[in-house]
C-alpha cells in the first residue's frame, strides 16, 4: 500500500483544516512504512525512533515517492540506525544556547535581535534538528507567562526585531498568536517581526485568512522565514500558499541546512534556488549542519559546501544564491563561509 494508491490518504492530504491535518499526521515508524511502502530497517532503527519520535503530516507525505528508501524528503523524517552513532563533537546542546537564554523563553545572541521559543510542538520532526534535545518545558505557555519576558523586551530599546521560532511559532492557534504579535507590535522601537516557519511548507492549510490579515495588518515590517532543504517540497499547493503570503507584503526568505543525500549536489541546490524563486522567496541561509547528537549521518565536509556554493555562484544570479554559513559559539553573528 502506498500514499498514491490509498484514495483515503491522498484525499485527506487536500482537505481539512490545517489543525485535522496536525491530527491526521502519520506518528509512527509503522504507520509511515504503511503509507510509504518501506521496509522495516530493525532494532537500530527503532532505538532511534524511541529517541526522538516520527511526525509526518500528510500533505508532505504526498510529495515522497512510494517505496524510495532515498527519497531526499524522506531522509529528512526517516529514522535512521545512524542517529545512535554519535561521534565526540555532536552534543545535545551544540550552539550553547542555555548560555543565551536571557530570560524565560528568550534567546538572545546577536544585537538588536531577540528569538522567541515560542512552543516546543512542529508540524515535522526533522531527524537533523538541532533543538531535538531543547528544554521547551522551560518556556512560557500562555500570554500571562510570556509577560515577564514581554516587558523585558518593552524596555529594551537596543531591540528593533523580534523573531517567533521554536518549535513552530505557525503550531499556535490564530487567536493566540495574534495577542502575541498585537503586544509585540505595539513595542514603539520593535520595528521588524520575524516568523521561522516550516509550516507553510508542511501543511500548506496552515496560511489561512487570519494569519494573512495578522501579517497584513501588522503596523512592524513582517518577514516570514521558511525551511525547504529540496525543490521537491515546493508543490503547487506550497507555491499557492507561499504566493499568498507574498500578497499580505511580508517578505519571504528561505533558510536551508546543507544535508548529506538530501540537497548535498550542484543539481539539487539550484534546483532548490530556482524554485524558490518561482514561488517568491528569496534564497537566505544555506546551514553548515549544527553537531547535535544524532545528526552525524547529515554532515557534509565544509570543504564540500564551499565547493558547492562556489560552484552554485557560478550558474545562477547574485540573490539567488544563498549565504552558506556556521553558528559558532559566542560569536556576535552567524558565520559566514562563502
Ligand atoms: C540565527 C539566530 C538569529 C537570527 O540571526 P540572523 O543572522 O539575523 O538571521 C537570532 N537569534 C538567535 C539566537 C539565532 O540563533
Ligand atoms: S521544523 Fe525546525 S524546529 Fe521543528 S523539528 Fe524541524 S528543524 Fe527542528
């Protein structure tokens, strides 16, 4: 049995609010074998997914060949044996950030930016994540909460951006996330308001007509920064959506992490690019894998991923060519290798 020929699934993956569709995702290993028409890898393969448990929603599942072990959309939700190898540098807190958390469910590392963990829950559990082992029970769960860090931010006037990441920030229900954004957009010296999103791209359902008069609404610049790693995950669905958020006049970015059998090829990377293009996003991060434990089997040589974006420069115009770059601990910004 695969997606395709199960009329019940490929149906469903059209329909539904975007919240059915966060119920309707495939949970577990068995369940995604069933869909996908995969076979079972054994005993490592479930050790991993014990560790950090499979989230696949439908929509996604859609754009994945049946039967493809090496599908670069699967490698992203697959659990693999691979995750219970951990070479010495891979951590389970690589960028040090219970060292930037500055106040309770706040990030800050760089000037004038602050990030906002906003919820633990995502619409994928990405195998490669580097927040997998992040403590999100630490963070603020209802408006009341988020007040003390809220008022922080209010008498901060070093701070002109406030970026909603998790998590999901698009997990939040609208009504909430509006309060959010409403006490954050009132901040005078908060000029700019960012969303770290794959959502749209998972469950494209999730841009509904509230979200989109929140970002149109908004008197702070809104900028809405998705993950796509492959062309692939940019369906017609996608690209509606995406060009939808284009229209509310939020900007729209992409960031990718450069991915061992997922975009680690000249071929995949343009792809990627020009993709984006086409549904109106602009190419801006390509991610130096962070070393979390359990990701080891992602990594591509930074000698590689130079390579690979010189040769990318080369074929495709300046702004389409994303900034290949490495968080470093206690560096002042992002670093940027080519
Ligand atoms: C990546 C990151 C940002 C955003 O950095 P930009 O270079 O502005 O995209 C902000 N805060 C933290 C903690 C980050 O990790
Ligand atoms: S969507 Fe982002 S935060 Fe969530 S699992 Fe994937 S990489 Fe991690």
């Amino acid at each position: 049995m695969t997606i395709l020929a199960n009329k019940t699934d490929l149906v469903r993956a059209g329909s539904g609010t975007w919240q059915d569709q966060m119920k309707w995702a495939i949970r577990d290993l068995r369940g995604l074998r069933d869909v996908l028409g995969l076979a079972d890898e054994g005993g490592l393969q479930h050790a991993a997914e014990a560790e950090f448990p499979v989230f696949a929603p439908l929509p996604y599942l859609t754009r994945i060949t049946p039967g493809d072990s090496q599908d670069p959309l699967l490698r992203q939700l697959w659990p693999s044996g691979s995750e219970m190898e951990s070479p010495g540098h891979f951590s389970t807190d690589p960028l040090g950030e219970s060292d930037a958390t500055k106040s309770s469910g706040m990030l800050q590392k760089y000037q004038g930016r602050v990030l906002l963990v906003t919820t633990g829950a995502c619409a994928i559990h990405c195998r490669y994540c580097f927040r997998r082992h992040f403590p999100y029970e630490q963070s603020p769960k209802s408006m009341a909460q988020w007040e003390p860090t809220l008022t922080k931010i209010a008498a901060d006037d070093s701070i002109d951006e406030v970026i909603l990441s998790g998590g999901d920030p698009l997990t939040i229900v609208d009504h909430s996330l509006s309060r959010l954004i409403a006490r954050i957009d009132e901040m005078a010296h908060i000029k700019r308001i960012r969303f770290h999103t794959r959502l749209p791209i998972m469950i494209p359902q999730r841009v509904t007509d509230a979200f989109l008069e929140i970002l149109a609404n908004a008197r702070c610049q809104m900028i809405v920064v998705i993950h796509a790693n492959h062309a692939n995950e940019l369906d017609l669905s996608v690209e509606q959506a995406l060009s939808k958020i284009a229209n509310s006049g939020a900007m729209l970015l992409n960031q990718a992490v450069l991915l061992r059998g997922v975009n680690d090829s000249l071929e995949s990377l343009k792809n990627l690019s020009q993709r984006l293009l086409s549904c109106r996003v602009l190419p801006y991060y390509l991610h130096q894998l962070d070393p979390v434990s359990g990701a080891a089997h992602f990594e591509v040589d930074v000698k590689q991923g130079l390579q690979l974006v010189t040769e990318l420069r080369s074929c495709l115009p300046g702004y389409a060519v994303p900034r290949y770059v490495q968080e470093l601990r206690g560096e002042p910004n992002k670093t940027v290798l080519a």
